[in-house]
C-alpha cells in the first residue's frame, strides 16, 4: 500500500482510535529510562524490597514438575477461587468484609486493575456518555474513557480531596445539557495524582449525594494499605453495599509485573463483567494468579506491606524536605499521607509541560499536570513521584528541577507576560508546605 500520508491506513480506523492519543507518561520512559536522568516521573513500585530470592524459588516450584500442568493451563474467565478468597482478606483490611457483601463469588479477576477499569466502560459507557471524574484524575483512567468515547467532566478537588457541593453542581449541570452521568470515576485514598485523601466526612456525604441520584461509584483503590500513619482508611464499598464498584490490585503490594488485580461488583453487575472479560482476553494468566495466591499463603505479606510504607514514607520526607529547602516562591504543594504522589503547582506564569524539555535537559523528569486532565488544561501544575528514587536521588532531583523554574522565573521576567494557557479551566491548589521565601503567602485554595 502506497499513499503520501504518514499512515496509509487511516481511513479504515475505527472512530473510536481517531481521538487515541499517547500518554504522557508513556512518553517519557526513553528518557527516564537514562540513568543520568533522575525520574520524578514515573509510579513504578519498589520491587527489590521484596525478598527475590524467596520468591524466585515460589515461581520455580509453581512452575515446576509439582503444580506446573495446573499453573500453566488456562483458568476460569472469572478468577481462580483460591486467589479471589485471598482478595476478600485483602480488602477486609480496608474494612470491606463478609457482613458488608465481600463475597468470593461477586469478585471478578482482571489483568490489573487497568483492565478492570477497560470492563466498567465496555460495560456501562455508550459513545457520548458522561463520567464525572476528579480535576486531576489518573491518566490511565482518562485514556479508558476517552477509548470508550465518552465526555469527562471534571469535578474540583481540594485538600480534603472531591468537593461534595461540586458533585451536586456538576450532576445539575449535566442534567441541563440532556444528559446523565453513567459514573462518578474517583481515587478517595492517597490520590493519584494529588496525592490527598478523601475525608471521613466527605466520604458519606458523597456516597449520600450519588445515592440520591442514582450515581454509581467506581472506587479505585491500589494505594489504600500504603498509608503512612495508623490503619488503613475504611474504602467507600466499606459503607455501601451497593452502588459501589470497588478496583483494587496486586502491583503496589507486591509486584505490579504479575499484572493481577480484581472488580468487586454487585452481583448481576459481576456476571456482564465475566462476559465482557473473556470476549477480551479468554481469562487471566493462570500463572500470575497462583503466583499471587501463594505469596499471600504462604509469606508474611503483611510484613512486606509495612515495610513498603516505611520506605515509601522515607521517601515521602525526603521529597517534602527537598521541596520546602529549594523551591521558588510562589510554588505550593500537597502533602500525602501515603502512595506515591506529590501535586505541585508552579509560580504564576510558568507551564510545565513548556517547560519538560528544558527540565529533560537538566536531567530531571516529571508528569505535566496536562496528562491528568481531559481537556488537556493543567499547565500550571505537575505530578511529582517518590516512590522509585532513593532519598538522595529524590534531593538531586528536586535541586535540578528548581534551578529549572529559577530559569524559567528570569525568563518571564525579561520576556514580560505569562504563556497562555497556564491556569486550568477547573483546577485547585490544595495547601502545602511552603519555603520560608513563600511563607508569606497565603495558603491557596480554589482557582
């Protein structure tokens, strides 16, 4: 096939991959993937705090003469059972148990909790429909949404995370354009990006606001045992048996290479989820899901979850520590209580995703706060990642990208007026902790 465009195979596209476009984080692993570059970019757990040796002996055994003829064959499109009674213990943990609906029947195996979130849209969204979703919200989960032609509309955070009263403005809202939301999309613990936490109290009052109208809730919770400071937060399914899709997932708790995580569903919502999944991909990996249920069975994971924390929350230190030493004034950001993510938001003027290239060239890496919106805005903010890096590459990193927005500070000043485009349409500044230079500042709120 000859043509003179770039790719000759356009017009037979499905609409659907006309509107694809690549994620920002995906974008930037050849670059982070250079060692002289230091990441801030990228989610990736920290996988050799796990004890290798240990578990590379499981997967031989799994794999061997023993379990092999089992653990290499396909298994169910709904989940192998020992691995979906081991996810009821798991999120028993977040307060989701057997009095509030967790049943091993009503869990539903998927290949990450990326997939899961592909099985919620084929089952639920229609060209044209709406979901609402955080302002920010994860990439992955916008990419999902905008691959099932659906219209994201972006609810506001703040540093107690969704805003009740904007829930209910924006279901008004959309009731006036003719529409209805299929969904509310949201990540209440350790927020990825924003890295905040829903608070108890707006908790129930969103769960209420969804009940009154018909609102499903999609709850995606793959940081929720990562907190840094006491038990874990009760899930939102830990309070409504129905109305609430719960996600979760193995790769922050143990390895996300196994690509295994899980949808716990109403139960006729579960069987057009089973169906969905085995017309996409038959059913999950056999392998990964013993792999899972032995490493639960048999290795004090419990252990390694706090362990995990305790490097996270080291990690967590060492970045807030870094930003309140070295960055400019007027820049602000959040403070997490677990995960992997801090949300910063540049001085007046400056544009992160402008400003990467420069901040590649300076050997450091971050996620423009462009990814996390729909629409494209979040120029004024950026996503900060800690969980990878050690603390001192964590300092080094932040050093580098300081200098970076001192630079781009004594551009604007000589060049005059900001680049357009810098604020967000819906956008918030949570507060966080400021340098003694920007401690003057009054602590931000809404935009």
């Amino acid at each position: 096939m000859t043509g003179t465009t770039l790719d000759d195979y356009t017009d037979r596209y499905a609409q659907r991959v006309r509107g694809m476009t690549a994620s920002e984080i995906r974008a930037l692993f050849s670059v982070t993937s250079r060692p002289e570059v230091v990441s801030l970019a990228g989610g990736a757990p920290f996988v050799s705090a796990l004890p290798l040796d240990a578990v590379g002996e499981m997967l031989g055994r799994i794999g061997g003469p023993e379990h092999g003829a089992t653990t290499l064959q396909y298994s169910g499109g709904q989940g192998d059972i020992a691995l979906r009674e081991r996810i009821c213990e798991v999120m028993s943990l977040s307060g989701i148990d057997a009095t509030g609906g967790a049943s091993p029947d009503d869990v539903v195996v998927t290949v990450g909790a990326q997939q899961a979130l592909d099985l919620v849209s084929r089952v639920f969204l229609d060209p044209g429909d709406v979901v609402l979703a955080e302002g920010p919200s994860y990439v992955g989960a916008l990419g999902v949404f905008q691959a099932a032609q659906a219209d994201v509309v972006h609810v506001p955070m703040d540093e107690e995370g969704l805003i009740p009263a904007a829930l209910a403005e924006a279901l008004v809202t959309v009731a006036k354009a003719g529409k209805r939301a299929k969904f509310l999309y949201t990540v209440p613990t350790y927020h990825n990006p924003g890295g905040v936490t829903l608070s108890e109290d707006r908790r129930e009052e969103i769960l209420e606001i969804a009940e009154r109208a018909g609102l499903l809730v999609i709850e995606d919770d793959p940081y929720g045992l990562l907190g840094f400071d006491g038990e874990p937060v009760p899930a939102l399914r830990s309070r409504r048996r129905d109305g609430v899709l719960y996600l979760g997932t193995f790769s922050k708790t143990f390895a996300p290479g196994m690509r295994v995580g899980w949808i716990l569903a109403p139960h006729a919502v579960r069987e057009k989820l089973v169906i969905a999944s085995e017309a996409q991909i038959l059913c999950p990996s056999m392998f990964a899901q013993t792999a899972i249920s032995t490493y639960f069975a048999t290795m004090p994971w419990l252990e390694q979850i706090k362990s995990f924390r305790e490097i996270y929350r080291e990690r967590r230190d060492a970045l807030l520590t870094a930003l309140t030493d070295m960055m400019p004034p007027g820049t602000r950001w959040t403070q997490p209580k677990g995960g992997f993510y801090v949300w910063l938001t540049l001085p007046e003027g400056l544009h992160s995703k402008e400003m990467l290239p420069r901040a590649i060239a300076a050997r450091v890496a971050y996620v423009p706060g462009t990814g996390f919106y729909a629409d494209g805005s979040g120029g004024s903010h950026l996503r900060l990642s800690y969980c990878f890096p050690t603390p001192e590459r964590i300092r080094e990193g932040v050093r580098r990208l300081a200098g970076v927005l001192g630079e781009e500070m004594k551009m604007r000043e000589v060049f005059g007026t900001a680049a357009p485009g810098t604020r967000p349409a819906v956008s918030w500044t949570p507060a966080g902790t400021y340098n003694a230079a920007a401690a003057n500042h009054p602590a931000p709120g809404l935009e």
